[in-house]
C-alpha cells in the first residue's frame, strides 16, 4: 500500500505533541515493510526516520502566508502524485482531491465552537478561514478521529449530516515524560509558597489573562502563590500586553513568565510545583490534565464538559470567567492538603485506567483501518 502521513500544519501547542509522539510510532510500525510511506512534516528535525520505504517532505517558509503557498503549490500536489491507498491527515484537514481513503484526527477545538466570536474580530476571522477549510474538506473524509467523547457530541452538534466513520482516540502521554516517575511530586513537601503551573502556548481560550487578573485583584490574598507561565516576555501582541500588566502591578516575582520550555524543561517545572491551575475555556483533549495526573499534582479548572471528560473526579472545578471563583478554588488547594491529596489519587487512578502508550494507539488505528504493519 501507498500511504501518506500529513501533518505539516502541528508546529506548536497539543497538536505539535500529538505529531511528536503518534507519528514516530506510525513509521516504526511500518518501516521497511513492503508499504511506500510518504510523511510531510511541519519542520526538519520533526522526526527522525531512515527507514528506505519512507519518504520525508518538509514545510517550507516561516509566514502564515508563505506555508499556505507552499501546502497549496506543492505539498498537496505531491501527495497527490504519490496517489496513497490510504491518507491520514494528523492536522484537521484532508486533502481533496485524492483517490483513496482519508482520516483525520480532529484536535483544533474552535473549527466545532462559536469561542472565537466571543474575542474580536481578527480571532474570529482566524478561526472562521480554518472552520472553512474544514467545512470543504469534510466530504473527503472517510473516518474523523476525536479525543474525547465530548468532542464528537459536540462535532455532531455542528456537522450533523457528516456521513463518514468515527472513532475516539484513548488517552495518551507524551513518551518523554517516562524518563520522571510516575507520581514524583505527590509527595513532595511544601516550600515556602504555593506554586501553580499553566503550560500552554498563546491563544485566546487559554485565558491567560484570568490569572492575572486574579493576582492582581487578589494580590495580598495570594501573597505567597507563585504562578508560572510558559509565555515570553518577548512575544509581540497579547503576551507582551499581559506581561506589562504584571509589572505594572508589581507581580512579577507572583505570575512569572518561563519562556518556552523544551519537554525536560518542563517536567523539570512540573516537578517544582504544587499544583496545575487550567483556566483554559476550550480544549479537545488538553494534555496538561494528564501531565499533571501523572506526576501527583491536584488540578484546579474550569468547570466544562471538556475539562471533566479527561479530569472526572480528579479536579477541583471553578467559574474561571470570575476571579473570585477562580481565586477561592486556589486557596481551596493551598488550604487543604487532604483535599489535594484526594484529587491526585483520583487521578492516579485515571492514569492507571485509561492511559495507553503511543504506540499501542498508533497499532490500534492501524488495525482499525486494516493496514497490516510490523512490530516495531
């Protein structure tokens, strides 16, 4: 079989992580057999391959504009001369035009959510080109992939005559985080404040900006609450607006700005704080919830379908639209080391029962479509 991986659009946030750890797993599974791979990546060095039955193509330009060029001009163009059996598209979108089957992972939240009308006009025009996008590729796709259970009631709610197949992925964890221990900060003894992590790249539904706001309507209240960000000071537009905030407010040795973290770097963090405060108002999956499960640290959030469908019973959920909700679930977990404690066993259990390896999700799709594959 001719079989092409596309996922040239995953350059940061959960979509880089699902590229990051499901690809690899894919072309181990079916390097040097008798298929002809074509994987288009979102840059060099994305993944590592030398198998001789996999071919690598690689986004070129660095511009919004300049990569659209280029999927337009020549990567869809290849992937039609290759002429796959079988095409799956990591990165929301099919590619019409192609003969064979198509599936897609969906994991952009906002191409099934109104959010974006919610912010301002250049979010929602964003978000409204990407929802087309996905709208004209949608009677291409053969099987549509979600995360979450919520997230297909929510797609069928907006899509409700799509036809095609559908299937929901299980949870997984990114294969790095094996090198810490499963549970290394459930026991971890308190400094002398109270550390909150929220790693997520800049977008408008993370909702950044309640943290702030919080700390600096709140500030003596949390006077001893720490909250780092894996944001740069440096990022032009909103990142640097909040950031002035935090200075003009006196806070930045409170809301405290990483910088982009490598995944060591990260877990590193991880292991440093004391809990994962998400005031995120979308999400698909929202891998931080499992990052945190599997390291022991309670999980603060907002109170949303999509937070419980992955959390269950292992958050503490808030209004996080009102800085007083989002500020008393806070002290809740700084206050209450038993509360804590229930919420991170809670979450080891979730871990334990759902979670399922790269590489086990990466056979099961193969299966389901039937692609014979190797062992790896």
């Amino acid at each position: 079989m001719r079989i092409a991986f596309v996922a040239n659009n995953l350059r940061d946030g959960g979509g880089r992580v699902v590229m990051a750890n499901l690809l690899p797993e894919f072309l181990e599974l079916l390097g040097n057999t008798g298929h002809q791979i074509l994987a288009v990546l979102p840059f060099k060095g994305a993944v590592d391959c030398d198998f001789k039955n996999v071919e690598l193509m690689h986004s070129a330009g660095r511009g919004t504009i300049e990569r659209f060029l280029w999927q337009k001009l020549a990567m869809e163009p290849r992937v039609r001369k290759f002429g796959p059996d079988w095409t799956f598209s990591m990165g929301n979108y099919a590619i019409n035009g192609l003969s064979g089957r198509q599936s897609v992972i969906l994991h952009n939240s906002n191409i099934y959510s109104d959010f974006a009308s919610s912010v301002g006009a250049r979010y929602w025009i964003e978000t409204r080109a990407k929802q087309i996008q996905f709208e004209r590729s949608l009677k291409s796709m053969d099987r549509l992939y979600f995360q979450t259970g919520v997230v297909e009631r929510d797609f069928e709610k907006r899509f409700p005559n799509y036809a095609g197949k559908k299937a929901v992925i299980d949870f997984f964890l990114p294969k790095e985080i094996f090198a810490k221990p499963a549970g290394a900060c459930a026991n971890k003894r308190r400094g002398k404040t109270f550390d909150l992590i929220y790693p997520a790249h800049m977008s408008f539904h993370k909702n950044h900006k309640i943290i702030v706001d919080t700390f600096v309507k709140y500030k003596d209240e949390l006077s001893d609450v720490r909250c780092y960000l894996t944001l740069d000071k440096n990022w032009k537009g909103f990142p640097r607006e909040l950031y002035n905030t935090i200075v003009q407010n006196g806070l930045e040795d409170s809301v405290i700005y990483t910088g982009f973290l490598p995944m060591d770097g990260l877990f590193d963090l991880y292991e440093k704080c004391d809990a994962l405060a998400m005031p995120t108002k979308l999400e698909s999956l929202g891998i931080p919830y499992l990052e945190a499960m599997y390291f022991g640290l309670p999980i603060v959030t907002t109170d949303a379908d999509f937070a419980r469908a992955v959390c269950g019973d292992a958050a503490l959920y808030c209004d996080t639209s009102s800085e007083e909700s989002f500020r008393d679930a806070i002290l809740k977990l700084r206050d209450s080391p038993e509360t804590a404690a229930e919420l991170v066993e809670r979450g080891r259990a979730i871990i334990s029962e759902k979670a399922k390896s790269c590489r086990e999700i990466a056979a099961g799709i193969l299966e389901l479509e039937n692609i014979p594959f190797g062992r790896g």
